[in-house]
C-alpha cells in the first residue's frame, strides 16, 4: 500500500499495530495449543512458543524494515525494544507486584543477556576496529548472532527437560485445525501488520523531520513491546514472577540474536542514526537489572527498584525527544 499523506501514515500505523498484536496472540494461541496437545512441558512452551510469540511483532518489524531499505527502523526497533522491556515493563511490573529472581535467572539468564547486549555492540562497532567508513551488521554478523541463538535455545532445551515437566492450564485448549487456523492467520496478520506499521512510521518520520533511527526508538519499539508490556504484567498480577521476568529476559534474546541475526542475513544492515548512547543505555539496562536484584532484599525487585528503572526510562526517553 502506498501512504501518500500523513493521515494515511497514522491509519497505517494504527491498523499494523492491531494487526501485529492480534496476530501475534493468534499465533502464540494456536502454537501453545499444538505443543501441549504433543505433551510439550509447561517450560518449554514458555521459554520458546510464548518467547516468540511475543518478539513476533519484532521480528516482523525488523525484517520488513530491512526489506524496504530502513535498517535504522529495524536496528531501533530491537534496541528500542530491550530498553522498553528491561526498563519500563519490568520497572512497571515491579511497582505494581515486587518480582522475585530466580537464582538461575540472576546466575544465568541476566548475565548471558548482558553478554548478548555486547555481542551486538561488537558486530556494530566496524569503525573503531576496523577503521571503516560505517558500521554494519554484515551478513556474517547475521550468523554469528543466530550461532548465539541456536546456543540460547539448545539451553533452554536443556532446563526444559531437567525441569519439573508439568502442563500449562492456562494454555487454551482447541482443536487441530483450528490451531492451524490461528497459526495462519496470526502470520499473515503479523506480516500485513508489519508492512503496514514500518510504512506509516517512515512517512511520519520524514513529515516531521524526525529520523527513522527516532521513530524505531521510540514509537516503533513501544509499538512491537505491548505483548511483552502485556504479559509481564498479566503473569505478575497472577502471581507468577517467574513468567514475567522470564517473559523480558527471553524476549531481548531472542530479539538480538534471532531478530537482528535474520534480518542482517536477508540483508545488511548500515547502522546510521543508532548511537552508541543508545547502545550504551541498552547494555546499561541490564546491568542495571542485574545489580537490583543483587541490592537490598536480594532477589527481589521491590517497588523503589521498578521506580529507579521507570526513572531511567522516561529520563532517556526525554533526551531522544529534546535531540530529535
């Protein structure tokens, strides 16, 4: 579709982004149904179908940004995206329900998510180690990320099956053919809402002067981070921390290292508008995670934690809209 006016950009925005969440829960839905009808665990299920289920959106976003010659929309998207997870949705989550962490999550989960923020600023940093004339997430860049990814899942698999094995209730039963209906129509809904959404954000990008590399930040990211915003605070209000910092945790994974790792494969992505700030704050989240549940009360994210990270998201978001 072709946005020629600013009202059309803000209709297309809209609709891709209803789009994008009602095919991602589709799709998530019809998934989690076909695993516990195979007798999936419970873990399983939560770690891989409801994981990617909710970065559907960002992956979506990114591969179609990458398609249409917008790398900066597909780059912020993901960075934008971690920093609203980490940031804003567990800071929110935790000031309505204090989170507890798992030890193997502050072990493991945090740090190897620490190390993936990393991992990504090395692919991006061409220019100071290789003295080039842009950075670039290159087409090996792509398979190494997805190298982590196949490592990040081949564990999950592992605690998976080391876990206690149980079902998830939760998990709505349907069906054979209509969890292959929804598994479609969540795709197709995820595709069309992801072609609709990058298209209405560059024509609003370009009509107010604002760069692609902001609108991924910002808009973008917040767009494709209501599942995870959603989630996170549904299982907390349920009582069950484990899934929502769990559901943040797998999310940023999977959006470095599956997300960017295959949008970078179809195509190269030249990192323009992304600073090194925006990277920085992105790492910094998640040391910043990993400290506070270190801090008083080990463990646990109480509410003066979630309001310290809901202080940093809004100071940083405030700086991207006073530099845009």
């Amino acid at each position: 579709m072709e946005i020629s006016n600013g009202y059309l950009a803000i209709v297309a925005v809209i609709a891709g982004l209803v789009f994008i969440l009602v095919g991602a829960n589709m799709l998530t839905d019809g998934a989690a149904a076909i695993a516990k009808r195979f007798k999936i665990s419970n873990l399983v299920i939560g770690l891989t179908v409801v994981a990617f289920g909710t970065s559907a959106p960002e992956l979506v976003v990114s591969v179609v940004s990458a398609l249409n010659g917008s790398p900066d929309l597909a780059i912020g998207n993901v960075v934008g995206s971690n920093i609203f997870n980490t940031l804003l949705i567990v800071g929110c989550t935790a000031t309505i329900v204090p989170l507890f962490i798992q030890k193997s999550t502050l072990k493991i989960e945090i740090p190897f998510c620490i190390l993936g923020s990393f991992v990504l600023l090395f692919c991006v940093s061409d220019i100071f180690l290789d003295n080039a004339t842009t950075n670039v997430i290159s087409r090996s860049d792509g398979l190494l990320l997805l190298c982590f990814f196949i490592f990040f899942f081949g564990y999950t698999l592992f605690i998976a099956h080391n876990g206690d094995g149980q079902e998830d209730e939760s998990v709505k039963v349907m069906p054979p053919w209509k969890s292959i209906l929804f598994i479609g129509v969540g795709l197709a809904g995820l595709i069309y809402g992801g072609q609709f959404f990058v298209n209405g954000s560059s024509v609003i990008a370009r009509s107010l002067g604002i760069s692609e590399s902001v609108i991924g930040l910002t808009l973008v990211a917040g767009g494709t981070s209501l599942p995870e915003l959603a989630t996170s605070v549904v299982a907390a209000l349920k009582k069950n921390t484990n899934m929502a910092i769990g559901n943040v945790i797998g999310s940023n994974l999977f959006n470095i290292f599956l997300i960017l790792g295959t949008a970078s494969v179809i195509h190269p992505l030249e990192v323009q508008g992304i600073s090194m700030l925006d990277f920085g704050v992105m790492i910094g989240s998640c040391i910043l995670l990993f400290f506070l549940g270190l801090a008083y009360r080990r463990q646990v994210l109480t509410r003066w934690k979630g309001i310290v990270m809901l202080v940093c998201f809004f100071t940083y978001m405030a700086y991207l809209v006073i530099n845009a």
